[in-house]
C-alpha cells in the first residue's frame, strides 16, 4: 500500500471513528441508533403482511466457487430414513418411532451473512478500540462478538435500487457508486427512500440477479459494483445502523485507492462501528418495491447467536 493511499485511509478513519460514543464498553456500534421508538416507527410500515426473503439457500450451489477461498455448505445426514429401514426396530426405540438427524459445516460468511464488528481491524485494532488480539483461535472474539447483537437488527429497512434507478439491470462490475449516485436514487425512489438514523439500507447493483440467471462466475472475490470509498462520510453522517449490498465484498472492486485491499471495510467496520451485510438476494424486493413505489419496510434480521463469532449466516427478511 502507498504511503499515499494508507494516508488517506488513515485520515479518514480516524477522523469518521465512533469509539467511545457509546461508551469505552460498547460492543454493538451503530446498532445503538436504533432505539425502541425506532422500532415502532418500523412496525408501522407493515401495510400488507407480505414477508419477502433477501438471503440465498445454504447449499452446494451457493457463490463460493473461487478456489482457495471460502467455500459452500457441506449437508450431512447423521441420521436417515434408511437408519429406520435397516432393522425392524430402527434405532432401537419403541413402537416403530424413528427420526432423521443431520449437521453442517460452513463457513459463517458464505452465504448471506453479516459481517460482525470483530471481522475487521485497522492497525490492530478492531471497533472501539478493542485488541485484533481480542479475537483468538480458542475463544473467538473475546470483544466484539456477534452474540451481542441477537436481538438488535430489527428496525426500518430502506431499499436504494441503483441499477433500476439508472435504468440498469447490472451495473458495470468496477463501478464506484457515489453519494451522487445515492441521492440520485432517493430522489428517483422518493419520500419512502429517504435514509434516516437507525435504518438499515440495502443496496441493489443487480450483479445478483445477474449470477442467479448466468452462473456465479467470479462474484465471490472479484470484479464487482460496488460502494467507492468516497461514500464513508455519507454512511457516517447519515448515522445509519446497517448497510448490505447485492455484492461479495459491499464495496467496488477493483478497489479505487492504489495497493489497497477493501478499504472501505477499514473505515466502516473497525472506526465507524457500522454492521455490514453481503450477498443479499434483493431482486424480488427490487421487484415488489418498483411496482408499487414504497421503498421502505419492516426489516427483521437478527444473526445467530453464535458465541465468539465474527460474522453469520442470516435470513433478512423484508415485512411490508
């Protein structure tokens, strides 16, 4: 990395750092924006009842098909129905009762998933300060863990569909969005875009749809639209409590600053404190909310709680 480019890294994240706004104990960063009368706010925005899902299966076909990297969920059956079929009495148990029984093993952040306050460090640091040694291969993330956020990601969710808002179905793979390009959409979206503090903002680049009808291709690490890194300011500023994307990696890619590797990750997660999410599915909510014209809706999307964790697979669910 450039001396240049780490600069500028630097400065921004020191000058959008939240630590301690919350308090030196803080482990649940801009999550702390959405309040109890943030809550109900949300709740009023179910006008129909419908339940739309943003997250992919957790099978063999999901996007990690880049060697070397992450890879898809593995599916076993530790018990089955031939378990009952090889003897009269199954396992053993009375009556003819029998049962199936399975597990898997995954990669937290293969599928949909957030990314939690412990993924990433700047400068060996991680959110409010807290040690990149925090996170151990024993205990996991001692500070910062996923856990504390099991009942917090309820709040209202605001959708920017870019792509169609540029009359789109893709953006380009390498495309920087921009606050231009932000503002442009909320005002093409209208009033229901408007971002607020404590919403959820996702974010459609249509490379999702593009990899469900086409193959996954190089999706998971590769070329791909995405948040420039001139956006930092805007995600702070608009005091939002979650930001997820269509995308692998949230932000474009090839990155813009020279030698970097997602610096915008650098900013948002460890300095801002900012719950980030990725690999969304968000073309039937594209969908739904081009044909009647309300971008906003009840989101519901807390992750597993999984002790030590960094990140988890979840099911974001739009309520309207």
């Amino acid at each position: 990395m450039s001396d240049t480019t780490a600069q500028t890294i630097h400065e921004t994240a020191d000058r959008l750092r939240n630590w301690g706004r919350w308090g030196e104990a803080d482990q649940l960063g801009t999550l702390n924006f959405i309040t109890p009368e943030k809550i109900q706010e949300a709740a009023s925005l179910v006008r129909t009842g419908r339940v739309i899902s943003m997250g992919l299966p957790y099978d063999s076909r999901g996007p990690q098909v880049r060697p070397g990297g992450r890879s898809n969920p593995i599916h076993a059956m530790v018990l089955s129905g031939a378990d009952q079929a090889v003897s009269d009495d199954g396992l053993g148990l009375p009556h003819g009762i029998g049962f199936s029984d399975d597990m898997i093993t995954m990669y937290l952040q293969c599928g949909t998933q957030w990314d939690g306050l412990a993924h990433c460090f700047d400068r060996g640091r991680m959110y409010n300060g807290f040690a990149a040694a925090d996170v151990t291969s024993y205990r996991g993330a001692v500070s910062n863990g996923i856990e504390h956020m099991k009942d917090r990601v309820v709040t209202r969710g605001v959708l920017l569909d870019v792509a169609r808002a540029k009359d789109q179905e893709m953006l380009a793979p390498g495309y920087a969005i921009t606050v231009d390009d932000l503002d442009a959409t909320i005002e093409a979206q209208g009033p229901t875009s408007t971002v607020g503090t404590g919403d959820a903002v996702l974010i459609r680049t249509g490379q999702m749809d593009h990899c469900l009808a086409n193959g996954w291709g190089t999706y998971a690490g590769g070329d791909a639209p995405g948040l420039s890194f001139w956006t930092a300011d805007w995600l702070h500023d608009s005091e939002i409590a979650a930001l997820a994307t269509d995308t692998w990696g949230a932000e474009v890619r090839p990155n813009e600053l020279e030698g970097s590797f997602q610096p915008l990750h650098q900013v948002m997660i460890p300095n801002i404190g900012l719950l980030v999410g990725e690999i969304f599915d968000l073309s039937v909510i594209g969908e739904v909310c081009a044909q009647d014209g309300i971008y906003d809706f009840l989101f519901v999307c807390p992750p597993l709680e999984i002790t030590g964790a960094v990140g988890s697979p979840i099911t974001p669910l739009a309520i309207r």
